[in-house]
C-alpha cells in the first residue's frame, strides 16, 4: 500500500471515486483540479497494487491557526480496514506541520459511521448547519479538534503518510487496527473555504 501526495495525473481516478461516493453533491473536475494544484492545502492518495483506493483533502494555509479537512472518500472494498483513519491522520498531521491550531470539517448528519470515526480522533461538534446538502436537504454537524492537544497525545505515534515522509506501508505495519468506528466514505465541505482556511 502506498501514501503519496496527489497530482495531476491523478485527476481521472479521483473523479471516479468522487462521484462514486457523493453521486448526489459529487465536485465539479474543474473544482477538483483546482483543489490539486492549490498551495493552500494538500491532498493525498492512496494506492494499492497500483490501484487508486482512496484520497483525501486538506485546506491549510501555511502560517494559519485553523484547517478545514476537505474530503475523503474510499473505495467500498477499502474499508472497515483503518485506511480512513489513516487518510485523516496524515491530514491532521500535514495541518500541524503548516502551523494550525484547530481543525474544522463538516458531516452529514445521517451519516453516523464517519461521525463517530471523527469523535474517536477527537472532534467535538460545535454547531449544525440545517439542510447544508443538497439536493438532499441534510443538516451538516460542524465539528472542532484541538490540533495542538491531538499532536501532544499522537507525538510518539508512526502517522501514516505524515507530510515529511510520505511512503510505502503494508497493513501489518499500519499502527492502527481497524475499528467498527472506521469510515467508509467521508464527508467534506462542499462550499467554497475561505483564504484563512475558515470553514464557510
């Protein structure tokens, strides 16, 4: 299995899985693209046996006191196996390294596996956001992580895919064993973040 910062080249293969996961509020390509190129996060993918399997997002401007996980998203074949868990600790992780302080994301109400995956890493919500998805009219729970006290209790944890040294990992050596709480398919905000990396 490998970690690795996503390019270009992987446009196709994101948008696949993309519209596969959120068929209802799917990102356009364009958006997509230019969530890629962006100096103001990063996005990763995760690859096995040269398949794309999974990817995930996070907007974080370096200098900034707040992040926003953007997104994300694994195959079906992927999960219940700690590779969501995987994909948000090396995001988590990537925020810290770019000098933020909290962390922000957005979920779909209805959708419990994703929450609780959030809350076992340390997310609290903090508001709600009346039918925020659409077409689907679904209140989005806002939630909060103290990044600062989330990096002090994982500082001596092997993070998978941290922004230093991106690499190979087989399951074995991934720290953290799959619980019910693993995601299957995440959320992300589906709006527009602001320069300050704001959640909007």
């Amino acid at each position: 299995m490998t970690l690795r910062t996503a390019n270009a080249d992987d446009l196709d293969a994101i948008m696949a899985l993309e519209r596969a996961s959120f068929p209802t509020d799917a990102w356009s390509e364009a958006m997509m693209r230019e969530e890629l190129a962006s100096r103001h996060g990063r996005y990763l993918v995760l690859e096995e046996a040269g398949r794309l399997i999974g990817y995930g997002g996070i907007r974080a401007v370096q200098g900034g006191t707040d992040a926003d996980i953007q997104t994300i998203a694994l195959v079906e074949d992927a999960r219940g196996r700690g590779r969501g868990r995987g994909l948000l600790r090396s995001l988590l992780t990537e925020a810290g390294e770019r000098g933020a302080r909290e962390v922000f994301l957005e979920v779909r109400a209805d959708k419990p596996i994703p929450q609780a995956l959030y809350v076992s890493e340390g997310f609290v919500e903090i508001a709600r956001r009346p039918n925020y998805y659409q077409p689907d009219g679904v209140d989005a729970i806002v939630m909060r992580l103290d990044l600062r006290g989330w990096l002090a209790e994982h500082s001596g944890m092997d993070v998978v895919g941290s922004a230093s040294e991106i690499r190979s990992e087989s399951a074995s050596e991934n720290p953290d064993a799959p619980t019910p709480a693993e995601s299957p398919t995440l959320d992300r905000v589906p709006t527009a973040v602001s320069e300050a990396g704001a959640c909007t």
